[in-house]
C-alpha cells in the first residue's frame, strides 16, 4: 500500500467556533441544507458521533461512509477516514482526512486539511488528480463559508 499526502490551507471568514459547529457537530442537518448540490442527507449508521461512529452522506451520484476518528472540540481538529462509497475509485483503498480550524485576527479560520490518500498495492496517484480533490474542496469550503455567511442566524 502506498501513501499520498497532501496539505492545503484554506481561509474561511466564519468563526472557528461557528464553523466547527455547522460542519462536524451539526453535519446531518447542515450539510444538505448548505450544499443540496453536493450532499443530499448524511446518516449516522452506527454511534454517537464521536469517533468509531460511521456516517453515510448520499450524494447526487452515489455515496461515502466515513469513520470519525477525532473531534475534539477544544482545538477545533476534526479526523475522519473514507472508508466505502464511490468517491473511493481505483487505486484508492480509503482517504484520511484532518482539518484544523486556526482562528485568525479577523474573527475568521484558517482551515489547515491534510490529506492521506491510501492505495492498493504499488499505484500512484496522478498530479492532476490531486489537484482536481483540491479544487473541489475549496469549491466546497467556499459553498459552506457563503452559506454561514448569507445565514446568520445559522446555529
């Protein structure tokens, strides 16, 4: 098995706090409400919401499980694994993900996402395919910013 990482640094102009609430505390209800073209319903098939709990998200063409490995409220770090769903294509055997929520001068984030792309066997992971998982979760990241901003009252 190889390992790809990959780290990005995105800036979000909502609160940490704010944030933090909306994507990992409250993902089953925010999630679809925020991003209807990206995430139709999340589930917790199995837990509490802390780690070990499975989380299913239907998506407009398919699905993911993830495994919440870390919240950890206090230092605003959140770890989850992609375990199953059609987001894992080949030569993917699951994706690790850590985000950290670094409150900055302005009352804002900076969104520190690490990234551990786990393949089968000896595959590689192309350039351009890591750039694309980029682009898309910045698209992502700004959806979610414009929605807590457009909606105050949000949480």
């Amino acid at each position: 098995m190889g390992i790809v990482t990959t780290e990005s640094d995105l800036v979000s102009a909502v609160a940490p706090a704010r944030l933090y609430k909306a994507i990992v505390l409250d993902s089953s209800n925010f999630f679809p409400k925020a991003l209807p073209d990206f995430v139709k319903s999340v589930e917790i098939i199995e837990g509490d919401g802390g780690p070990g709990t499975i989380k299913k998200l239907s998506l407009p063409e398919g699905y993911v499980k993830q495994k919440v490995d870390v919240v950890d409220e206090d230092n605003y770090v959140y770890q989850y694994t992609i375990v199953e769903g059609n987001l894992l294509t080949e030569p993917l055997e699951k994706v690790s993900n850590e985000y950290k929520l670094v409150p900055n001068s302005d009352g804002g984030c900076i969104v520190k996402a690490t990234r551990k792309y786990y393949t089968k066997g000896d595959a590689e992971l192309t350039q351009e395919f890591l750039k694309s998982t980029n682009e898309m979760s910045a698209v992502f990241a700004k959806a979610v910013d414009d929605y807590l901003l457009a909606n105050p009252d949000y949480n």
